[in-house]
C-alpha cells in the first residue's frame, strides 16, 4: 500500500480592491480609517461649520467701520489676562474688529483644544482600547508586526486629522473672501487659511503623539487624562504668561506670535511644533513594539459604584454604559458654562460704567440683559447646543455598538425583545441626557456665584439643551432601528452640525424663512435669558418620543446585523 506524497498546491488568493481595502477590508490602515467616520464628521462639520459662520456673521453683525471700533472697545475693556488667555490681542491690536483677527481671538482656542482633544482621545485609543478589547490581541497573531500595526494605526489617524484640517482651511479661505469686506480688512489670503490649518493640526499632533507615547505605559484612561490635564496647564500657562521659565515648554508659547488669519506669521516655531509631534510619535510606535500587550501600570479613572453598573434589568444595563458619557460631557460643558459665568460679574461692572459701550450692546443685542449670567451665556448658547447635539450622537452610539460589535445576539438570548432592547436603550440615553444636563447647570450656577451675577434664568435655560439632545437622541434611534445601527450616529452627529449652519447662517444670509425653520434649535427661543417657545419644547419632545417608538417598530421588521 502506497500513499501520494505529490506536492501540495496552495490556492491563490483574490487579491482585495482599493476600494473594499479603504473601506476596511484587508488593511489595519483602511479599517482605522473607517472606524474613524464619526469623529472625522464631527470635527470637520463643527470646526469647518463655525469657519463658514464667521464671515456672514461678522459682516452683517458688524458691517461698519464705526461697529468693528466698537468690538475693539468691547475687548479691550475686558481684563488683560482674560483676553490674552484666549488670543493674543496685544499682537492683533486694530486687527481685532477684522473677520480673522476677531476668529484667532474668539475661537482660537476652540479650534486648538478641541481639534488637540479629538487627537487625544484617538491616538490614547487606536491600540491601548483594542488591547483592553482583546481584539488587538488577533491582529497581532496574523502576519503584522506591532511596529507595523502602530505605523497603520497612526497614519489612519493623521490622514483624517489633516483632511479635516483641510476642509477647515478651504472653509476659511471661502468664508473669508465670499462673505468678508475687503476694504475692512476681512479678506483672508489663501496662505493664511492653510497657516491657520496647520496651526491647529500640528497642535493636535503634538498633543496626540504625546497621548499615544503614554497609552502603553499608563493604559487608555490613564494617558488620556495626564495628555488633558498637561495641555490645559500649558495654554494657561501660556497665555497667562505664568510658570517663568516653564512658560517655555508650551506648544501655544512656541506659536503665540503665529496668528496667520491676521497676517502674523511664524513658521519656526510653527515648525518646532511639527519636530517634537514628530518624535512623540516615533517614540510612541517605538515603545509600542517593545512592550507586551495589556502591560501597563494601570492609571484610570475612579471606578463607577456597584448600584449603577447596570445588573437591574435592561435599562439600568444600559444606563450604567451610558453613565461615564454623560458624567463627561457634564463636566466638559459644566466646566465651559462655569467658566462663562464667573466672568459675568466683572464684564458687567465693566459695561455697566462705559455708557457708549453700553449703547453699542443695546444696538447690537436689544434683547439681552448683560447683567445676569444668561445674558452673556445667551451668546455662546449655539456652542452649547452643538455641544448637547453631539453628545446625544454619543449616547446613540454606545447603544448602536451593541449590535455594530456583534453583543446584541447574545444580549437577544435573555427574554428580552428587539423592539424592548430598543426602547430601554432610549429610556437609558434620556436619562443620560437628563444627567448631563443638571451638571450643566450646577456648573453655571457655581460660576455665577463666584462672579457675582444671577443665574436663575440661566438655570432654566439649560434644559433647552437637554431637550435638543433628546431629540437628536430620537433621529439616531429611528435611524437605527428602521435602517442600520452602523450609521445612526453618524446620521444624528450629521443633523447636528446641518441644525447649526443653518440657524446661523439664514438670518445673515436673509434665507427664506422656511429655510430657517428647518434647525430645531430655530423653535427654541432664547432659553437662557427666559424667552421660550413652547412649539419648539413640543417638537423637542416629540421628536424624542416618536423617533424612540419608530426604531422599535422599525427593528422587528428587519434583521440583526451580523
């Protein structure tokens, strides 16, 4: 008896398309990438939302020369070491009351920290979350290298970190010179859009290499924190010009002269910034690939009581996942709204002495009382539902990961329904928002007491934020349960950012006005100094309720993804 010992023919492959590879398939790079939509929407919807806003607001809110004087006077009757912490206003001097100097001055900030904080959150994530995941642990066992997979990890991140850039860049260059008034200074040069874009990304590099060294020693949580609290030390430090000779390790101090939308240029130290982003996170795959997985000293967060980790029924299984999101987008708003409010107190002294600062206030806000804390926070209140929108988006997308990572048929085993899976998620993610929002709230009336200001309007007010994000809560649910869970998210984070461009930029733009009847937040009134629009809290809320109802129905008439 004999036995064939011919040779063995391994069949060849398929190779994957381009296509099917950038959407995930095959490519540890393309799966980053598309695991990246969401945050990717956001940040380029949002920062590149406000950069368009910029221009129809400033020219219509302030078409004159005599108005633009009058927002000169307004910053510089503000204290000194408030207007330098946001922008370098001595450097602007007269170039304040134009679209670019009063956009690095205003939002400067918010385009830095926030776009520094998405590459937080992501760089301490891309590996640290798939090793506590233990599905890092499978990539590894294929024919990778850790040095590859971290390499793959970080271009994914730095690709959709410079597209957004990009779309932000173009949105200023366009806003700038469409809706800007040349002869007051408003036009913005194409190199000073790309100088303001790579200001912020390199910014955000920085901050993320820095995340991304420490993830593997410290874990997630751990680097993610030390990365916030380290930056938010060094932008005050910066722009308070404290801490002597420490001053001089801050990014923002290395690029404090660069103001490109104004004109001001410093590309040596714009380019310090880029080295040391660099070699953060060179050090970062390096360190990657000579530690094993899941080896960390274990820094995190203080863990969440036994009563609300969710082992009472479906909904408190829910609300127990959703619980740190809401505690941290509170914080993160309460923190925004305090902040605000403290400064109410002195800006009001200061206003309330000038009487032809105080004409220019009345002309341009005829409705506002700037003595109370809901004056001043009426003005910010579309950052604040921006804020609210997106964190709904959040909390539907810890419930549509159930399904996306392939839990809810195990979670379908126990007597529990799709249709009731539905609605329990809904109930959790309300109370969620409920949650948030009493933060909120808390916050801003600890920071009207210490500034000496009323909050009692303001107080009130927040619940507008609670019931928008509701509501978007309701888009995503109905979204999930009639279509697909993996774009429910995404499709609520979408209304969000359309609901701002469109409540913004109708008025200036003298849209119709059913155009500007399509935001949601258009029905709401001015909540935070009392003015309310009952229609509005009943669209809020129906909105909520129906879209909840239509997800559950909508899930018993298709299949669970697998």
């Amino acid at each position: 008896m004999s036995a064939d010992t011919g040779s063995v023919t391994l069949r060849q492959v398929a190779p994957i398309p381009l296509r099917r590879r950038l959407y995930g398939f095959g490519s540890i790079y393309g799966k980053t990438v598309r695991d990246s939509r969401l945050a990717f929407l956001v940040a380029a919807g949002l920062l590149g939302g406000i950069s368009l806003v910029m221009g129809a607001g400033i020219s219509a809110v302030f078409p004159t020369p005599e108005a633009r004087l009058e927002v000169n006077k307004l910053i510089g009757s503000m204290p000194a070491s408030m207007i330098n912490l946001f922008g370098n206003a001595t450097l602007l001097g007269p170039k304040l009351g134009t679209l670019g100097g009063y956009m690095s001055w205003k939002y400067g900030a918010l385009f830095s920290l926030g776009t520094a904080l998405w590459s937080i959150l992501a760089l301490s994530g891309t590996l640290a979350g798939e090793v506590n995941r233990g599905s890092l642990d499978f990539v590894a066992a294929g024919p990778f290298g850790k040095r590859r997979i971290a390499l793959e990890k970080v271009a994914a991140h730095l690709t959709m970190l410079w597209l957004a850039m990009a779309f932000v860049a173009l949105m200023v260059y366009v806003s700038a010179n469409t809706f800007g008034d040349a002869a007051l200074g408003d036009h913005v040069p194409l190199i000073g859009a790309i100088g303001f874009g790579v200001w912020a990304g390199s910014l955000a590099m920085c901050f993320g290499g820095l995340a991304f060294v420490l993830a593997p020693l410290l874990g997630r949580a751990g680097s993610a924190a030390i990365t916030g609290v380290v930056m938010m030390v060094l932008w005050v430090m910066s722009g308070l010009n404290i801490g002597g000779p420490l001053v001089s390790l801050s990014p923002f101090n290395w690029t404090v002269t660069h103001l490109p939308l104004a004109g001001f240029f410093d590309w040596p130290g714009q380019g310090l910034v880029l080295v040391v982003a660099v070699i953060l996170l060179a050090v970062g795959v390096e360190v990657f690939s000579r530690r094993d997985l899941g080896v960390t000293a274990n820094v995190s967060l203080p863990a969440l009581p036994d009563g609300v980790l969710g082992v009472r029924g479906p909904i408190a299984r829910a609300f127990g996942e959703q619980l740190p999101r809401a505690l941290a987008w509170g914080l993160g708003m309460g923190l925004m709204g305090a902040l605000l409010a403290s400064l109410v107190g002195s800006f009001a002294k200061q206003v309330g002495s000038d009487t032809s600062l105080t004409t220019a206030l009345a002309a341009i806000f005829p409705a506002y009382n700037f003595g109370t804390a809901g004056g001043w926070l009426q003005l910010y209140v579309a950052l604040f539902y921006i804020a609210a929108g997106l964190a709904g988006a959040t909390f539907v997308s810890k419930w549509a990961s159930d399904e996306t990572d392939g839990r809810l048929e195990e979670v379908l085993a126990s007597p529990l329904s799709p249709a009731r899976w539905v609605t329990s998620g809904g109930i959790a993610a309300f109370v969620a928002v409920a949650v948030m929002t009493v933060i909120v709230a808390v916050a801003i009336a600890i920071g009207a007491s210490a500034g000496g200001a009323t909050a009692g309007d303001a107080l009130l007010g927040t619940a507008s934020l609670g019931l928008y994000a509701v509501a978007i809560v309701g888009v995503g649910f109905a979204i999930g349960g009639l279509w697909r869970t993996s774009l429910a998210a995404e499709i609520a984070a979408l209304v969000v950012v359309a609901t701002y461009l469109i409540d913004l930029l109708a008025p200036p733009l003298k849209l119709p006005d059913w155009v500007h009847q399509l935001a949601l937040t258009a029905h709401l009134g001015q909540p935070m100094i009392g003015q309310w629009d009952v229609p509005g809290i009943i669209a809020c809320l129906v909105v909520a309720a129906g879209g909840v109802l239509l997800g559950s129905w909508g899930i018993k008439r298709r299949d669970i993804a697998r």
